[in-house]
C-alpha cells in the first residue's frame, strides 16, 4: 500500500471555516483524519508505489506480470490509461494494462477479473492495484462529502497456485442509482472543452458550474450501502459454503463506520473480526479495501488457512464481494536482502528503456520522413 505523507485532521475543516465539528465528522463517520496528494503526485505515482511494495513481497520481477489491472476512477488522463502508464514505470514489458472503473468497488471488481484471467489459464500472474485520489473532485466547501474521502493506493499480486485462494465472487450493478453520487463533468455528456457534436458544434455540452465536483446524496447512499454490503457478502459466504462462525477476518469497504457496523451486525459477525482503518485514511474509494487488506496483514490479523470476505459498494451504483481462503505466506520485507536493490535497478531500468523507446520512435520517424518513407 502507498499512501501521500500529507496527514489532515478533522480539526483542518473547522480551521478553514467549514462549518462542522472533529464531533460531527468522528461521531457520523468515524473518519478522524485522511491523507491527501500534492501537486504533482498524479493517480499513477501511488499505484506505482504500491505496485512495487507488492513486488517486493511477492519477491517477483516486473517482467513477469502478465495482467496489470488498475481499479481507479480518477485516472491521470482520459486517455491513456494509469495502467499503462503504471505499466511503463514498472518496466513490465510482457504485461498488458488496463483500467477498471466501478468506483469505490473497483478493487473488489478487479480481483474478481483477475482471478478469471487466473483461472482460464490467460495469465499466470496479474497486478491488481487500486488507486484514486478523489480529493481532486471535492468541493471543499461542501460539507457533506469535502470531510469523508481521502486518497491512496494498494495493491495485490495475483499468482497461479494448486488451492484456489479466491473461493467465490460476486459483482453487481443498479445503474438506477447514477445520480446518487457522481461526477458529471468531463466525460462526453458534460464536456470540459464545450465541443458539441462534429465540427459546427456549439459550447452547450459545457459542463454547468460546480459539476466538476463530487456530489453525493449521503442518507441514500447509507441505507443501501448497509443493504448491499450484507446482501453481496451473503451471497458469497452461502455460495462457498462458509458460515459466519467459519469467517476470520471481515473487510469491507472503508467509508464509514456507522455502514461497517451496522453490515458486520447484519452479518452476525463479533466487532474483533472486522476490519476498519477508516478512522485513518477516510473513503480512499477503490483503494480502501487493499490498503485495509496490508494492514490487517502487518497487524497479524490474517493467517494461513483464513477465510477472509471483502465487500465493497461504490458509484454507478455498484457492488461486489469476494470469499477469500488465505493460502499464502506472507513474507514481511521480501524473500531476499537483494530484493529492494534489485526493486530500484529495475525500476531504474524501466525509466531508461522507457526514454530509450520515446527516442527511438522519434528517430525512426524522422528518418522515415526524410527518406519519404511510408509509415
Ligand atoms: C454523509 C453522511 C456522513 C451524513 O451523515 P448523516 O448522519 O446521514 O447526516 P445527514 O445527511 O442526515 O445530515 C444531518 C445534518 O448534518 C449536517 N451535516 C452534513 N455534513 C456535516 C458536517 N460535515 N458537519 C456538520 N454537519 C453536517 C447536514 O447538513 C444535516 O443538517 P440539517 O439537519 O440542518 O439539514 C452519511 O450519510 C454517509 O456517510 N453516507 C454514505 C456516504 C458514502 O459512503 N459515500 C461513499 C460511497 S462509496
């Protein structure tokens, strides 16, 4: 997990004029204080950086992944994708990349596609990462949503292995609930440049003011958070045949405490098996769930042979749950002294190779167009 070395309290809101209290934030959402990126600190610098930490675990190159998966709905760019760009910086070369975006479900929806790639044989090892950094889209002087979101990333490497560690999975969609939370500028229907359509367009596709922003309808966003949240994790424990007593450890998606508790109830689950880092980090949206999966893992919280169940809800709206069996030591700092050695020359490697390529094409190009010769 990578998370921005920015820390702000609650305390923060209130010195900048918002009207709200540390009381309000921390007794409604458990939220007591988030991390937020810099200036130049895009969506996928923390991807990277998580990338690599789980590298550095695994103990694997680069070169090897085969998939790169990178849950996010605050990419770099609208094109091309962070995975790509993820991919780049990583110097993983037999890799292909692309972006998933399910909002705050994201993580769980890309383990979920992972795994299939695992599992139908298409790839032997897939980087999962989930990055966002909604703090971009908040309107600060929005109280009801500027004070629940914070930014960060994490990230699992998914390997083939003998016993299948994700045991079931669900994802699903109401579509009938997009106007619940959203950010309706720039994309095609509210457009950033004002372009209609073809070349005599006119400005009225600009997007209105304040739709640059993050809107959220929180009260119904809650009741079917809570809902949704039971449902999916349901249905994954009854489809793997796990019953509440059987489950170790429950992660669900970080954005309030008040939906966690109240999901883990429903559930029947004890306080001591659920996780929660909310207090910490806010709703860091699709990387809530693996930054909470590290550190539930550095806390010893999860143990080989656990059964472990992840659900998540987010935009869209959206939905997923997984049932996990934990089937893998988990090396702390790496397999081999020479693995961050290792880690730096390679991303060293990366950004050389990378420059080497961009000079290349450039070259290429240009005697191409000298000798006149067709591309
Ligand atoms: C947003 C959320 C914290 C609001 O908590 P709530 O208990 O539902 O509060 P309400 O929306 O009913 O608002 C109650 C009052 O608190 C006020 N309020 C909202 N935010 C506030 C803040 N930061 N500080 C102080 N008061 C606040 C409201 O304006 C309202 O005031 P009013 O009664 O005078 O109109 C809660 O609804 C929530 O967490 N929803 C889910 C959001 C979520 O998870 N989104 C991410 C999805 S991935």
């Amino acid at each position: 997990m990578y998370v921005p070395s920015t820390v702000v309290t609650n305390d923060a809101f209130v010195k900048m004029g918002l009207d709200t209290t540390d009381e309000w934030i921390t007794s409604r959402t458990g939220i007591e204080e988030r991390r937020l990126v810099g200036r130049d600190e895009p969506t996928s610098e923390l991807a990277v950086k998580a990338a690599r930490r789980a590298l550095q675990v695994a103990d694997v190159h680069a070169s090897d992944i085969d998939l790169i998966i990178v849950a996010t709905c605050t990419p770099d760019q609208v094109m091309p994708s962070t995975a790509s760009l993820v991919q780049d910086k990583l110097g993983a070369k037999r890799a292909g990349a692309f972006d998933l975006n399910a909002a705050c479900a994201g993580f769980a929806y890309a383990l979920n596609m992972g795994a299939a790639q695992i599992e139908s044989r298409r790839a032997k090892r897939v980087m999962v990462i989930g990055a966002d950094e909604l703090s971009i889209y908040l309107d600060w002087k929005d109280r009801g949503t500027c004070i629940l979101f914070g930014d960060g990333a994490g990230a699992v490497l998914l390997q083939s292995a003998d016993t299948p560690g994700i045991l079931t999975s669900t994802v699903g969609s109401d579509g009938s609930g997009a106007g619940l939370l959203n950010i309706r500028g720039g994309g095609s229907k509210y457009r950033v440049n004002g372009n209609g359509a073809g070349p005599n367009g006119t400005a009225k596709h600009r997007a209105p003011a304040g739709d640059q922003y993050l809107r959220m309808n929180g009260q119904q966003i809650f009741r079917w958070a809570t809902q949704m949240m039971t449902e999916a994790a349901e249905q994954v424990m009854r489809e793997s045949g796990l019953k509440p007593d059987q489950i170790d450890l429950f992660i669900p998606h970080q954005a309030n405490l008040r939906i966690i508790e109240a999901t883990a109830r429903k559930l029947g689950l004890p306080p001591e098996k659920v996780f929660s880092n909310v207090s910490n980090y806010g709703n860091t949206s699709a990387a809530s769930i693996p930054i909470a999966l590290c550190e539930a893992i550095d806390a010893g919280q999860i143990e080989v042979g656990d059964n472990i169940v992840l659900t998540s809800f987010g935009a869209g709206l959206t939905w997923s749950a997984l049932a996990v069996h934990w089937t893998q030591e988990i090396p702390t700092g790496g397999k081999s002294p020479w693995t961050p050695f290792r880690q730096q020359l390679d991303s060293r490697m990366a950004a050389v190779q990378s420059a080497l390529k961009r000079q290349e094409r450039r070259v290429r190009s240009t005697i191409d167009e000298r000798l006149g010769r067709e591309p």
